[in-house]
C-alpha cells in the first residue's frame, strides 16, 4: 500500500511541483521583455516597459524600439538601460487607436543576410473613452536552449524515481 502512494505521488506531485515552480523559473529564463500598458493614475498616459537579461545587455547602454501609435507612422526610439538593465518610456496621453511596442534583439551581422529580429507586443487598442479590455499587453523571449536542458533534467529525474519506484514496487518482500 505504501509503495502505491508513493508511486501515486511521484507521478503526480512532481509534475504539480514543476507547474507551481514555474512562474520563477520563467524569471530566471527570461532573457528580454517589453510591456505596454495604458496608465490612468497618476495621470492617464501610455507607458511602454521592459527589461534585458541577456548578452549585450549592459547597463546605460542604447536599445532600440520601433513603436506604432494611432495616427503615426511606426517609428524608431533609441532608450537607455538603467542600471538594472530596465527600460521606461512614456509616450503621453493615450489616444483611440491600437499602440504596439517592438525591441530590437541582436543586432545582425550583415545587414544583406540576415533581417533584424525585434521582440513584439501584440497590439493593445483604446476606445474613445481611453478604455481597453486589458491594462497591459507583454511579451518575453526565453533562453531556449538553458529552458530545454532544464526541462530534459526534469524528464530524466521524474523518469528515474519512476523506475526506481515500479522496481521497490515489484521487489518481493522479505
């Protein structure tokens, strides 16, 4: 009986570990991110985020977004890192229409070889009333290849004290 819960528990508990440890891990995973939200207090502004993690990422260095407002054309805004490696921009008071915000992630080598490759929000679009049906719009990028070991680490373990499980179960008694 006690091997059967403790086999119950591994299947079970250990993938209900990984799920709850997940919002850290995704912190830790993080490479880049970008927000935009549609601020009202202090005042109602819009408000685009962000952070890097990653390579190339110093503090007080420039990063580059390219920004999309009602009623402009999208253009690009070079901004400074904090120290801890953030990025804030405030782009005024909100107007109707959609506003989406991109950032620049690797620079590429040969301008004729490779196409730039930008982090996107998807769009968040304010109705005459400066409302929207969310706050906030983001978007992440992950260090996939840290992710996937991390994850094939996790396979392995759970696969072993599975195995290792099924074998106490199955061991005759003494």
């Amino acid at each position: 009986m006690i091997k059967r819960i403790a086999l119950l528990a591994i299947l079970g508990l250990f993938p209900l570990g990984l799920l709850l440890s997940w919002p850290k891990a995704r912190d830790r995973f993080t490479t880049a991110e970008i927000a935009v939200a549609a601020v009202r207090q202090p005042r109602e502004e819009v408000l685009i985020t962000g952070s890097i993690k990653g390579p190339g990422a110093t503090p007080f260095s420039l990063q580059t977004l390219l920004i999309e407002e009602p009623g402009k054309e999208p253009y690009r805004r070079l901004v400074s890192l904090d120290a801890e490696n953030a990025i804030e921009l405030t782009l005024g008071k909100p107007m109707p229409g959609a506003y989406r915000a991109s950032l620049l992630r690797g620079k590429p080598e040969s301008s004729a070889l490779k196409a730039e490759r930008w982090l996107a929000t998807p769009p968040i679009t304010l109705d005459g009333a400066r409302a929207s049906s969310v706050d906030s719009v983001k978007a992440r990028e992950y260090d996939r290849p840290r992710l996937q070991i991390a994850a094939g680490v996790c396979a392995a373990v759970w696969a072993a004290l599975f195995v290792v499980c099924l074998r106490a179960w199955k061991a005759p008694v003494l």
